[in-house]
C-alpha cells in the first residue's frame, strides 16, 4: 500500500483521474477521438502532396511557355503605373499652384487689414 500511495504522489495527473472517473473517461473518449480523426488526416494530406508533386513539372512549363505572355502583361502593369504616376505629378503640381495662390491672397489680406489698422 505504501508503494502505491507514494507512486500515486509522484503522479499527480494520474491521481486526478483516478479521484474524478466521469472526467477521466470524457477526456480519454476525446484523446481517442482526436487521435482517430489525425489518423484518419494523413492519408489525405499524402494523397494532396502527391498530387502537387504530379503536377508541379506541368505547372513549371506553363510557366516557361506563358513567360512571353507574362513579359508582356508586366510591361503593360508597369506602363499602366506610370501612366498613373505622371496623373498624380500633374495633379500634384496643379494642387501646390492653388495652394501658392492662396498662400498669396492671404498675405495680401493681411497687409490690407494691417494698412486698416495704421
């Protein structure tokens, strides 16, 4: 008895289960369940990485053959980005031309208020 009740003391976690049975059985049916449902995962994700490996070499060779088509379609993206690029300048210049105009119409105002004053 003495060996039991010292081994029960080294293992806590087993000490548990064997105080509360109900829980003990729950988390043992989840355990099992868990582990069934991993077993059950590893077929597919093999089937899934064979597959990609199969079809890789096809992927690369539309790559390979597609590439002139891709040159061309990046060519046009980054034409189209600088298309916008020059939109954003000009309306960028237009935007600090405006805001120069006001900068001046204030300055005029505030010496014709301060001409008021004198």
């Amino acid at each position: 008895m003495i060996f039991w009740e010292e081994w029960l003391n080294q293992h806590p976690i087993v000490s548990f289960f064997l105080s509360h049975p109900v829980m003990g059985i729950i988390l043992l049916i989840i355990l099992v369940y868990l582990i069934s449902y991993l077993l059950q995962q590893i077929p597919r994700i093999i089937i899934n990485l064979l597959w990609r490996i199969i079809k890789l070499p096809f992927w690369l060779l539309g790559l390979y053959f597609d590439g002139e088509k891709g040159d061309k379609q990046v060519v046009e993206r980054i034409g189209e980005i600088s298309a916008k690029e020059e939109i954003q300048g000009e309306l960028m210049k237009t935007i600090i031309k405006k805001l120069e105009d006001i900068e001046e119409k204030q300055t005029k105002i505030l010496e014709a208020l301060l001409k008021e004053k004198k």
